[in-house]
C-alpha cells in the first residue's frame, strides 16, 4: 500500500495500491484510489478536505476488509519514504535511523515487500524528556492534550491508558510506516478509524491552521497515537532493555527509514500539506 499526496519518487510496482489524496495520474499498472471519491462512497464527506490526508488509514482499513484471503502482513510505504532492512543512500543529518537517497538510486526490487518479515518498522526513538515534551518543542501542546482529551471521549483510550500514553518515552516514529501482521495493523487502523470519525462530529480549532508545516496537527497526533498503540500490543519489553534505560535495538523488528529527496541533501525535510 502507498499513501501519496502527489506521485511517488520512485518506481511503483503494478501490485502496490495507491491511495492518492490529491489528484494526479500514476499509470503505473495497478489499482489507483482517489481519497475524496473513496470517502465519499464510504458515506464520509470530510468537512474540511485539508486534512484529507489524515483519512488514508480509513481507506485503507476498508481495502483490507476487502480482502477474500487476509494477507499475513501489509507493506505500506509514502510517496517519498519506505522502511528497509537494509539503509540505502546517507545518514540523515538531523534525523536518527534515517537514510537520504535520490530517485536514481531506487529500483523496484527489495524495497516495497521484505519477504522475510511479518514485522519491520523504523527505529524507535527515546527521549528523556518523554513524547509529551518532544511534541512540546516540536508542536503546540495544546494540540496534543486536546486530541487526548478527544480520544478518550471516542473511547479509543481509557483514562488508565491516557495516563501512559502522557508518560511515554519511546515514539516509533511514521506510526504504521513499514511491513505489520494483517491483524494487528487492523487493529491499529480500527482504533485511527474511531479516533477520526469523532473528530468529524466535534467542533476544535487547532493552534496553527493556516501554518503549511502545524497544519498537520491531526497527523502529528495520530503518529504518537499510533506508536502508542503498537508498543501496547508488541509489548514494553521489545522496546526498552532490561535496565529501562535505553533502547532495545531488535533488528529483527527495526529497520531503517529511507527518504527520498530530489536534490543532493541529506537533511530531512518535513512535508506540507
């Protein structure tokens, strides 16, 4: 599965469904889904097309409910980031477990399906200051505590597990980014699911709408949700070693986050809507 808001940096394989929040033709062979339509014949008319983006994990619950055979995992990659087993291009400058590329670097073989894994997502990140002050520094708190708060309201979090949620240390950084088991990225996309049809009857402003990088607070929300829910259901114990002081690096778990750029830098440039 490819979640793509403009076409993707490097070759597509016919076998790869594409969920593309704006419009543009692919051509590449296989199945191509346009996010507004798609919605639409969901019942769902997003109120606000902005965050359009957000609902690529509604489409693509629905289009592995769709599946006769369930697959025993899903691949799923953005229009410009994979996870591999193996790290491709440079180490990002100021993105750790990241690896830069260019689109002539990148065939289609050995990056869309690891064959091999059930399970292989970015590497986890550790701060001490917790995900909570992470987010602080890198977005509005306010943001954050009121999405918790209605997350709770949507019943996708108890209080208990709101309470852990703010305690967190660990982030798995690109939420379901990677290759997961067919059951549990279900899972997740379920609760992701809950989670956004209350945002769509409830009234909330965000602190930066009209900033093109903070106007992705539902996404940037959703990416720690989603951590937190893995780490619930893969267990603690994968992620911290036994002094609970560091990571647990699992490289049967963990691989590298390649991002592809079109230019020859190796710093990590986050996205726009």
């Amino acid at each position: 599965m490819c979640l793509a808001h403009i076409p993707p940096f490097f070759p597509i394989p016919p076998f790869v469904n594409v969920i593309k929040t704006r419009s543009f033709s692919l051509g590449h062979g296989g199945p191509e889904y346009c996010a507004l339509d798609y919605l639409i014949r969901l019942g769902i008319n997003p109120r606000d097309t902005t965050y359009l983006a957000d609902y690529g994990s509604i489409i693509l619950l629905d289009l592995l409910n769709q599946l006769i055979e369930p697959a025993k995992s899903v691949s799923v990659m953005l229009h410009r980031k994979f996870v591999s087993r193996n790290p491709v291009g440079s180490p990002a400058s100021n993105f750790s477990g990241m690896f830069i590329t260019s689109p002539s670097d990148i065939g289609q073989e050995g990056i869309v399906f690891d064959g091999n894994s059930s399970c292989l997502l970015m590497q986890p990140m550790l701060f001490q200051d917790g995900v909570v002050g992470q987010y602080h520094r890198a977005h509005s708190i306010r943001d954050l505590m009121m999405f918790l708060h209605m997350a709770i309201d949507a019943a996708v979090l108890t209080e208990a597990e709101a309470h852990q949620f703010l305690q967190q240390r660990v982030l798995l950084p690109g939420g379901f980014l990677g290759v997961l088991p067919f059951d549990l990225l279900r899972l997740i996309l379920r609760k992701l699911e809950k989670f956004l049809m209350y945002l769509e009857i409830s009234e909330f402003t965000i602190r930066h709408p009209s900033d093109p990088y903070q106007s992705r607070a539902i996404g940037f929300f959703s990416e720690r949700l989603c951590s937190f829910l893995l780490i619930q259901a893969l267990g603690f114990d994968s992620f911290f070693s036994h002094d609970k002081g560091s990571l647990r690096q699992n490289p049967l778990m963990f691989g590298y986050c390649i991002n592809i750029n079109q230019d020859d830098s190796v710093v990590y440039k986050g996205g726009s809507r």
